[in-house]
C-alpha cells in the first residue's frame, strides 16, 4: 500500500515545486541537482528538513486533530477511498517560528480551526484521591480480595466502620383524590376556568 501524506507549505516553497514539477515533466531540466526533491528527518521523528535542490527549509511532522479521508478517481464518476491521513508534514521558511508540540491545533479547512478545543470533549477533571482508592479496589478484586463495600466513597477515611445511610423515603406528591360525587369536580372545574380567562 502506497504511503500518504499531507505536504503544506509556505506559498513561496509552493511556486518551487510547482516549478520543478513543470520542468521535469516537460524535461527541460539541465542540472538534475536542480532538480531534486528530498525530505529527511531527525532522529526524534518529529523534525526535519525539506530540500529543493540546494535550498534547505525547516520541517516538521504534526498529528492532525482529525483523520482525513483520501480519495482518487479514475474516471470522474466514482470515487475510490485511497488511504486515512493522520498526520501532515509542515515546511516553513528559515525564519518562521517552529510549532509547539506535536498536534497540529487547526484542522486542513477554515471550518475546522482551532478544532480540538472548539469540536472536542474536555478530558473530566478528577479527583486524585478517588482514583487512587478504585485502582487498589480494582487490584484487590483481580487478587480475589473481598472489597469492603461499607466504606464511604466521598469519605476521607479507610475504615470499614462507617455504613451507608439508608436512602430517604421519597416524598408522595400533593395530589387531590377523585370526587366521589359529580359536585365537587364539576365545582373544581369552574374555579380552574374562571382563572383561566
């Protein structure tokens, strides 16, 4: 299977290759050195460097904050899925600033800028302590350990001598009960009408 990826550069960079590749195709290149694409990374992977011939530009690789899809066709009808892209290579100038961090924020299209903040769940903030207390929990239950299932969980302590408090009885709603007679529903009726105008 081929190998996919994204290329985004500056418009520069962009005019250089375009260039390049008008020239090879129509083979008008003299110098092959010229003529020569070539991407090469560090050893940590993330970053790089991008020549066009003898011209060095700053690369790096960023995780997208989505996977995008990538089609080709054969025949301007139908569609066939090629590859899901997941990351990007960046090529900038010498004096553009390097990316923080490996995500890229920003998605390919202007809908999606600043798309992980604005399209994404935030990671629940938890407690430290209550996440502690489940991982033991969990560990004494694949050692075949009885949990103490009478500890408070909203508790500061360890003890197994604190119990569950019983649950509240539920407080029965204030309903009326039927008329027995046609009177007094019928009288009950009147007074919601004459509220109602």
């Amino acid at each position: 299977m081929d190998e996919q990826f994204i290329l985004r550069v500056s418009p520069s960079v962009a005019e250089q290759i375009e260039r390049l590749m008008n020239e090879s195709a129509a083979g008008s290149s003299s110098n092959p050195d010229d003529a020569s694409l070539d991407l090469s990374f560090s050893e940590d992977g993330r970053s790089g460097t991008f020549m066009i011939g003898n011209q060095r530009f700053p690369a790096s690789l960023l995780d997208l904050p989505t996977v995008v899809e990538s089609y080709k066709t054969y025949d301007d009808s139908f569609l066939v899925k090629t590859a899901d892209i997941g990351q990007m290579v960046m090529v900038r100038e010498e004096d553009d600033p390097a990316p923080e961090g490996a995500e890229y924020e920003h998605g390919l299209t202007p809908p999606m800028r600043d798309a992980r903040r604005r399209r994404f769940r935030r990671e629940p903030d938890l407690n430290a302590e209550l996440v502690h207390r489940v991982e033991k929990d969990l560990i004494s239950i694949m050692q075949g350990v009885p949990v103490n299932q009478n500890a408070s969980v909203a508790g500061g302590g360890e003890g197994g001598d604190r119990k569950k408090a019983a649950p509240a009885p539920a407080p029965k709603p204030d309903v009326q009960e039927p008329a027995a007679n046609g009177e007094e529903a019928e009288a009950d009726r009147s007074d919601s009408d004459e509220s109602d105008s």
